[in-house]
C-alpha cells in the first residue's frame, strides 16, 4: 500500500464558472491558470503521482508548454493514472477537500465523485468530495482563489 498528497490552488481571475473535479461549475469568476485550471484534478494528480514515486503534475505537464494551453485536466488524470498503472499499482480510494469561500461544492459533489471515479475507474463508494471555507481569514477567505488538497490510496496489483 502506498499513500499520496496532492495540493493545488489557483488565483480567481476573469469568467463565468470554474472547473473541478471534471465538473463544469457556475461562479462569478473563472481562474488564471495555463490549462482550465481543475485544482481537485491538479491536486488528484500531484496525490497520484507522489504516491507512485513519480515526482509531480509540473514534471510531466510543464505551464510553460502551449501543448497544454487550456487543456482538459481530465487528460492529466489519465495519463498520470497510465502511468501509475504501469508501475503495477491500483487506486483504492481517493479523498478530496476544496477550500473555497465559494462556490458552494455541495449542489456539483455528487457529479464530482461521478466523474473522477469514472477517471480513476473505481466504485463511486471509493471516492469522497469535501469542502471548507477559511472562515474569512487569508486569500481563500478575502475570496482571491480556490485550493484543493487530495489523499491517494495505492495498492499493488
């Protein structure tokens, strides 16, 4: 069994919804980020890769690479999970928490943990979607930008 942390943030900046987890959610900012900017897929990757001993998500998909301008971060998650299983490893369960001011996670959760079981093919039982505010204090709390943070679980195949 091996464990993996993840953690991503991304500053608001201009638009109308934000990715994450896969999931189109309306908000009245967008976020500044190279690719469409997913922090729960970011930080799912980052979980992904430490736990297989395979460095991190800017490793493998450089900012400063217009191959991944705007890109699906859902293309993030399949390959790093590609790469995970080439290492003989399984996902067993994934555990997620958003730290935001807003938006609201709990009306988009469900559809969240729909499609990053879907990502990582695992039971939607293995996968938990959370979230917390900073109750006011700091960037996240003056509503500057959103973060995540996720904790992997691998096992051998």
């Amino acid at each position: 069994m091996r464990i993996g942390s993840g953690f991503d943030v991304h500053a608001f900046g201009p638009g109308d919804f934000l990715m994450l987890g896969g999931v189109r959610v309306p908000h009245s900012r967008g976020v500044r980020a190279h690719s469409d900017g997913d922090v729960v897929l970011h930080a799912l990757c980052d979980a992904l890769l430490g736990a297989a001993g395979l460095g991190d998500i800017g490793e493998h998909f450089r900012d400063t690479d217009p191959k991944w301008r705007g890109a699906d971060s859902a293309r993030f998650v399949t390959t790093v999970l590609a790469m995970v299983q080439a290492q003989r490893l399984k996902v067993v369960n994934a555990d997620v928490t958003v730290l935001a001011q807003a938006p609201q996670v709990t009306p988009f959760r469900a559809a969240m943990r729909q499609r990053i079981a879907q990502l990582l093919g695992i039971a939607e039982a293995c996968v938990n979607i959370k979230a917390t505010t900073t109750e006011g204090l700091g960037f996240l709390g003056r509503a500057e930008g959103i973060a995540a943070q996720a904790v992997v679980l691998l096992a051998e195949t």
